[in-house]
C-alpha cells in the first residue's frame, strides 16, 4: 500500500463489478475512503467480503439518474465526512445497435444514466468541492469510442462523446476553484460482460490491440487512483487512454 | 451567536465582496458583477453548508435574488424570523 490516496474520501458510481469494483478497490488499498455506489441493492455486500475492505468501502445504493436519491447519498456523506474529494462517474449502460435497429428506449435510457447522471453528479460534486480549499477531483469513465467511434455503438460513442465534452467544459468551469475534471477513456476492457461475448470476433479485437492484450479493470483503476491522487494535482480537462495502444 | 440573516447576510457580502447596505430586494443576479456561474456554485455550495440543506435543483435555478434566496430557504425550514 503506497497511501496514495490516504484518508480522502471518494465516491465511485456504478462499483458493483467490473471496472468500477477495482477503482473502488484500489483506491481503499491506497487508503481512502469510499463510498461505493451502485443502482441495486445488495451489489456491492456481495463482493465486501474482504476483511481488508471492510472499513474503508461503504455501499451506498441509489439511482444516479435520480435527483432526490443523488442529492440523499451526497448529503449522507457530507453529514458523515464533511467533505467530499474524488468522485469517478463511472456507472453506466451500454446497448449495441446497428443504425437502423436502434432503439428509442435504449437511446434514451443510454443517455439518462451516461449523461444526465454524469452532469447532475457532477453537478452535486461540485457544490461540495467548492467550498474545500484544496478542491477536488472528478473523474469521467468514458471510452475510446466516443473518441474514436465505433459500428454498432452508435449511441453508446455519442454518449460517451458527450462525456470527453463535459469533462472539458467541467475542467474549464470549475479549475479556479481547485476541482480538477479528467476523463479516463478505456479500451477494450476485461469484465464480466466480456466473458459472454463471441471468443473469435474478439480475438479479431485483440489483434488491433499493440500491446497484444485487453485492458483489466485493475489497469483503468491505476489510471484512476494517479487522477485521484495529488500525483496529478496540475492535470485538468485531460482525456487519457488506457487502452494498450489501439488501432481503431 | 449570529441570527440566521446575519449568516445569510455574510455569505452574501464574503462571496460576492459587496457592503452589507447593498443587500436589500434589489439585490440579483442580473445587477451583480460576481453573480457569475461560478459565484453561483460558491454561493450555494456556502449556504448549504451554513444551513445543512441540499437545495432541489428547481431552486438552484430560480435562487436569482438576495430576497428570493429567503423564500427558498424558508422552505427548508430556515427561519429569518429573529
């Protein structure tokens, strides 16, 4: 443990698995705090078995779409801590649709919770922050394809387009303050949902990958804890790829 | 200790560095040089600590005036009575 990110306290959207149970992991193991967010009840009781856990990650289950949920949990933490210093907006839902075949539904539940629930996030984050000398941190999950673009993920890109969008504006807004607003824009990433997708056409994937693997969440974790950290304490409206060096 | 308008009063005149003379129903947004994005955030994030609210977003965006911010509060159950 290096103590990165001793006694700050974080908030992680969407920490029930993958990516976002690793930040919220890794950040305890450099010794924060950290409330560990997640839509449904009992997501994240289900992986805090770990001893090594069990102070430092607490569960905090709401909607972030929500604004009467959202604005509970972060006056639970302000009542509890007084402060608030990293969020990481990670929670969100992806649907892949070729054009033509997309959605309404979808479109919109896409852009409710990767959007609207980043904005009122970082809305809420923000009137927290701002009255800490030292500032705080606020880190968007997006992707290299709302960077890049990719078939399929038409809706999902423009989501996570929006998401660098915000990151930039945010950074631009709120720097005079002290917050600092990166975005960290995986790959393809190893989680639960990769498991069930088709082996072969992911090998194809892989081949456009330099570093010849996927990215594990522990490795966008790492990007997130040297975010959260004071290490980048001069590092605003930056989009950083973990993504092994990718040709897309 | 301080009354709860001599609180709000003071959050006023430390984020928008006004005189506390200045601070009557004339007092907006739209009048005051500071009353910018950022001061907005300040002000709010500074009257939600002092009164341990969290203010509705509806409120956020209709908190346009000295007098006005009164009446929101009052509805969090701030009283400017004494």
């Amino acid at each position: 443990m290096a103590d990165l990110l001793k006694g700050k306290v974080c908030l992680v959207t969407g920490a029930g698995r993958g990516i976002g149970r690793a930040i919220a992991q890794q950040f305890a193991k450099e010794g924060a705090i950290v409330y560990a967010n997640e839509v449904r009840q009992g997501a994240v009781d289900e992986w805090l078995t770990d001893d090594l856990f069990s102070n430092s990650i607490i569960p905090l289950y709401f909607n972030i779409s929500d604004e009467s949920e959202a604005k509970g949990a972060f006056k639970q933490i302000k009542d509890k801590r007084g402060r608030l210093d990293v969020l990481v907006n990670n929670a969100g839902i992806e649907y892949n649709e070729l054009i033509g075949m997309i959605s309404p539904k979808h479109m919109t539940k896409m852009f409710e919770v990767n959007v609207y629930g980043t904005i009122e996030m970082l809305q809420l984050a923000s009137r927290v922050m701002a009255r800490q000398p030292e500032g705080g941190s606020i880190i968007n999950i997006s992707s290299m394809v709302g960077v890049k673009g990719n078939k399929g993920q038409l809706v999902y890109s423009a989501t996570k387009g929006a998401v660098i969008a915000i990151t930039k504006s945010a950074a631009k807004e709120l720097g005079s303050k002290n917050i600092r607003v990166n975005s960290i824009a995986p790959g393809l990433t190893k989680t639960e949902m990769m498991d069930a997708a088709d082996q072969e056409k992911l090998k194809d994937r892989i081949n456009n990958i330099s570093m010849g693997r996927i990215a594990q969440p522990l490795d966008i974790a790492n990007a997130c804890v040297f975010l959260a950290s004071d290490l980048s304490s001069y590092v605003s409206g930056q989009v950083i790829g973990v993504e092994g060096c990718t040709i897309m | 200790m301080m009354t709860n308008i001599e609180k709000y009063k003071n959050i006023f005149i430390r984020v928008f560095d006004v005189r506390e003379d200045s601070l009557n129903e004339s007092f907006t947004f739209a009048d005051t040089e500071k009353w910018d994005s950022l001061g907005h955030i300040t002000l709010i994030s500074e009257l939600e600590n002092e009164f341990d609210v969290m203010f509705d977003t509806e409120d956020i965006l209709s908190f346009g005036s000295f007098e006005n911010g009164m009446k929101i509060l009052k509805k969090y159950r701030v009283s400017f009575d004494n």
